[in-house]
C-alpha cells in the first residue's frame, strides 16, 4: 500500500508539475508579448508626440511673420521638445527596419532644425528669410510624412501583437483550464483509487472487530492482497485463531475445572477473604450441598459461618485469621446441617488471590465414620481389656463359687436343719446359678466361641428357635397377655453359611426380649427376604411394645446397658458380637406404629469362604 500511495503521489505530483510548467512556459510568453505591447504602446505615444511636435513646429512656421506666429522662443521650445521625442525614440529597441527609418527621420529633424536655425538667425531680405521658410516648412512636410508613415507601420504592428497577445492569454488560459481539470480529474481518480483500496481493506478490519467482539472468535478475514492491508490482514486472522485456541483451552480448562469441582467426593467450597462480604460463600459443588442439605443455591446466599455449629463462631473466626497470615490449616470442626443434626468435618483450607482478590478455598471432609470407627476401635479395645480382666475375674470367682455351692448342696442335706433354713440354702443355691449364668455370658460375651459353620435354612432355624420361645417361661410367666406371631417367610430364601447353634441363641435372645416388652400381649412379626444385589438374606424381628427411647438406641448394643429390673445387659451385646463374627450386622428402629424392629442381614457363601472367617 505504501508504494502505490508513492506511485500514486507521484503520479499526480507529475501531472500538477506537467501542468505547472505549461503555464509558466506560456505566462511567460504572453508576458513577453504584454511587455512588448506596452513597449510598442510607449513607442506609439512617443511617435505621437513627435508628430505632434512636428505638425506645431510646422504651424509655427506657417503663422510665421503673421498676427497668429509665435515668438521665438515659443518655436524654439517647440523644436527642443521635438529633439527630445525623436531622442526618446531612438533610445528604444527596434529592429533593424525601424533602426533605419529612425536613423532617417533624426538626419531630417537635423536638416529641420538646421533649416529653422537659418530661418531664425537670418536678417536677410524677406524673399530670402520666405525662401527658408520654404525650405524648412518642406523639410517639416517631408519629415511629417515619414512619422506618419512610421506610426502607420507601428501601429499595424501593434494591432498584430496585441491580437497575437490576447491569442496568447487565451491559449495560456486555455491551457491553464485543462491542467488544472486534468490533474483534478486525475487526483480525482487516485483519490476514488485510493480510498477504496483504503476503506474497503478498513471495512474488513472493522467488520471483523465487531464480530470478534460479539464472540464469534473464528471469524476470519477473507479480503486478501498484497499490500500492507493484506499483512494486516493475516496478521489479524492468526491473532483471531490464537486468540480462539487460548479460548478453547481456558473452556476445557474450566470445564476440566468445573468436572472436579463439581464431582469431587470432598466439600468444597470458595468464600470471600476481604472486605464487607469476608465469609460469603461464591462457589460451593454438589458434595457440599448434600453433605450439609442444602441446596448449591441456598449455600450461596450463606456465610460460611453460618455452617458452624453454634457457639463456635469465634473458633471459625480464628481459622480465617490464620489463613489470612499465609498458613495452610488442616483442623478439626463441627457443621451442622439444615435439619441441625451435628457432625464433625476436617477443615483444609488456605488462602488464594484472583483478579487482585482475596479468596479461601476450603475442603470440608465429614469425618463421622471416621469417629465412629475410632469409636469402635476404642470400644473393642477396651473390651478386650475387659474382656481378658473379666475372663481372669471369672475363673477367679467360679471355682471358689463352685466350692460354696458343693458345700451348701451338702449342708443343706443335714436332717437338723429346719424347713425355713433348708429355703434359705435353696435360696443361696439359685443365687449362685444366677450367678454362673453370669458369668457364663460375660465368657462368652469377653471370649466367644468361634463360629461352626454349616448349610442353613433360615426358615427353618427360625421356626425351631420359635417354638422354643413360646414353651418358655418368658412367653407363658403371664398368662393373661396374649402374643400373636405373624410370619412373612421369603419361600425363595437360599441357604446360608452360618453357625446353626448361634443363631438359634440370637433369634431366642431376640423374641424373648420383643415378648417382654409387650407386656400387655401384642403381635411379633418375623420377616425373611432375599436381597439379589448384596446377595445377602436379611431378618426383620417386629413387636408392637413400647419402643425404645431415641437416646437409647445407640446404647442398645453396648455391654451391660440394660432396660430390665434383673437383666444383665449382655444379650443383646453377645448377638451383635456372634453376628458380625459370622459376617453379618444387626440394627434396630423404631416403629411409625410404636414397638421396634430389629434388622439382620447374613451374607450368603460358599463354605471354603465361611471357614476363613
């Protein structure tokens, strides 16, 4: 572009200087011929001068010696001012006719003036002072006749150049006209040639910004040339693809982003550091939401102390304080959910600057079963402690209590002993059972037996372990409550590997303890169900009694808790313990209707399976 701006300048710079130099060439000319003009026009005046003087000087000789002459210094005056115009004239350029003819007149005007000088200087007689008269009035005439003919001559040629002058100006005008039309026709043209290889290349660039700007960032220009434009113009269509392909790397950068983000297993969430807002919550994914109940939108309308749980406020305004210093914390909170149920979580959180603001980015991790299982750990560890004081303890005290027990037998079987003595000693006796029936279920309990397994029906095992229910002394001790059993057994039921004998002990612990909590009679249901997915059979044991009170429930299963008068509160602690030794797990609930239900789920394997455990 820039060299047919060059070409193009240069080209009307041509054509203005063309046209320039024409019009000095011929303002030139004409200016000479003007010149000339004048000049032949200054000439004519002096030749008119001339003849004038001469035709007053002849007049003077006429009116010569008559009332009308003149004095003699009048005439002299007169032919003086005639020698000075022929002298004006002869100072002039002429060519070399003019220069003859002009040589010719000035030796007459001097025979004029010598004749007049004669005239005027004689003091002859009259016929001889009127015989120079003569003389000097032809020489006048002779002399008036050539200035005649000289001015009729250069006035013939004055005519001439003056039209070929005014010809000149109007062929000069002329010429001047058409330059100056033609260069304007010509910048006229480069300009038209210009501008629209100036604007439409402009256009495209534009057309090209705007879509850019309206997001189309693919948009490319297709105007192609050779210029400075066409540079431009690749120029601007690699920017556009950069600037397209850095585009779609920072979308599949969020996108990678915004899939971790949204699918990541821990909480996350991205809140405010500074200013009136410190705390706002910006940014929260979907495990954050769930874990707390809320909904991603509710949780961006919160602070994030409003997930602490209450009277910990200052404990959370201390954790911001600290990552604000530049520190990176892992710490140990509690939230509380929507529903305000209280859990633990672990807090790693640290500080991050992004468009000159601050940021925390916090990862909540809910660490329940994580205190659960150290919970249990801690509780199996205390048990094993207790379990191997206990087990010493028991061997400690059951062969002295056997030993008071043989004794007492004895004793009691002396004949002088009284009735009411011999109750007494049958009262010590059942004591002590009761006494090694506990210590039998803390053996167990502390040490219990490895499971024997074998194929099992459970159907079948349930009905067995029911009708030995309903023969016992915890069904038929009252008989005015009546207990109703209802039986919902899965007929596709698979058999099971499981310890026979222990699950009898289980499910005969378990409908002693539903018949006892209906103590005004009720219905137990017993349901059997297979579960395809887990591949597992599970056993729901219902009562209609009283249920259990909401804080008892996670006491249920713990050693020596117990609801009854007498009981030892290892029974339902023994049947958790040989459940989960077979593989299995135990649960319970309330009803909706009152009562409570008690859940199993036994694994189903193979035998080799079963044997390791």
């Amino acid at each position: 572009m820039k060299k047919r701006l060059i070409y193009s300048l240069s080209l009307l710079f041509l054509f203005f200087s063309i046209g320039v130099g024409l019009t000095v060439w011929h303002t030139y000319r004409v200016t000479k011929n003007l010149e000339s003009v004048v000049n032949l026009h200054r000439i004519e005046i002096v030749r008119k001068d001339l003849v004038i003087n001469l035709q007053t000087v002849q007049g003077n000789l006429y009116t010569e010696g008559t009332v009308f002459g003149k004095e003699l210094d009048v005439i002299v005056g007169n032919v003086t001012t005639m020698d000075h115009s022929i002298q004006s004239c002869s100072g002039c350029h002429h060519s070399q006719e003019m220069t003859s003819r002009l040589q010719e007149v000035s030796n007459m005007i001097e025979q004029y003036k010598e004749a007049i000088s004669y005239l005027i200087t004689t003091t002859a007689n009259p016929e001889r002072v009127e015989r120079l008269k003569m003389v000097a009035v032809g020489i006048g005439d002779s002399l008036l006749s050539k200035t005649q003919e000289m001015a009729f001559i250069a006035d013939r040629n004055l005519t001439n150049k003056t039209i070929n002058s005014l010809n000149d100006i109007n062929k000069s005008r002329f010429i001047l006209f058409t330059t100056l039309l033609v260069t304007f026709c010509v910048g006229i043209v480069i300009a038209i040639a210009l501008t629209k290889q100036t604007t439409r290349p402009v256009y495209e660039l534009v057309k090209a910004v705007r879509e850019i700007t309206s997001g189309n960032l693919g948009h490319t220009i297709t105007y192609q040339d050779k210029t400075e434009f066409g540079e431009l113009a690749n120029a601007f269509n690699k920017m556009a693809q950069t600037l397209q392909d850095n585009i779609n790397r920072i979308e599949e950068s969020e996108r990678r982003y915004r899939m971790l983000f949204e699918s990541a297993g821990e909480a996350i969430f991205i809140f405010d550091a500074e200013g009136k807002n410190m705390g706002r919550i910006v940014a929260a994914n979907k495990t954050a939401a769930e874990m707390h109940g809320y909904t991603v939108d509710e949780l961006l309308l919160m602070n994030i102390t409003d997930l602490d749980a209450p009277g910990i406020a200052a404990e959370a305004s201390y954790r911001i304080r600290k990552i604000l210093n530049g520190e990176w914390i892992n710490e140990g909170t509690t939230h509380s959910k929507k529903n305000g149920i209280v859990f633990p979580v672990e807090v790693s959180a640290g500080l991050f600057e992004y468009s000159k603001h601050k940021y925390i980015l916090s990862f909540n991790k809910d660490i329940t079963e994580r205190k659960e299982a150290d919970e249990k750990i801690r509780r199996a560890e205390q048990m094993i402690v207790c379990g191997e004081v206990t087990t010493g303890l028991a061997h400690e005290i059951k062969n002295p209590l056997a030993g008071i027990k043989a004794s007492i037998g004895l004793f009691s079987e002396t004949a002088s002993l009284t009735s009411s003595e011999k109750d007494i000693l049958q009262k010590v006796v059942h004591e002590i059972k009761r006494i090694e029936s506990l210590i039998r279920d803390i053996l167990d309990f502390a040490k219990p037996p490895r499971p024997q397994f074998s194929s099992v029906d459970i159907n079948k095992l349930i009905e067995h372990s029911l009708t030995f229910s309903i023969q016992s002394l915890s069904f038929a001790h009252n008989s005015s409550k009546q207990i109703h059993v209802m039986k919902d057994f899965d007929a596709h039921l698979p058999e099971i590997m499981a310890d026979p004998l222990q699950l009898n002990q289980i499910f005969i612990n378990l409908f002693i303890n539903a018949a006892d909590a209906m103590t005004g009679g009720g219905t137990l249901s017993i349901r059997t169900m297979y579960d395809t997915l887990k591949e597992s059979v599970h056993i729901n044991i219902s009562d209609t009694g009283g249920g259990i009170e909401d804080e008892m429930l996670e006491q249920i299963f713990q050693p020596f808790f117990t609801t009854k008068p007498k009981g030892t509160g290892l029974g339902l602690a023994i049947s958790k313990r040989l459940i989960e030794q077979q593989g299995g797990m135990i649960s319970v609930k309330n009803n909706p209707d009152g009562g409570a239900t008690f859940m199993i789920e036994m694994p189903v394997r193979k035998v080799e399976k079963a044997h390791l455990i």
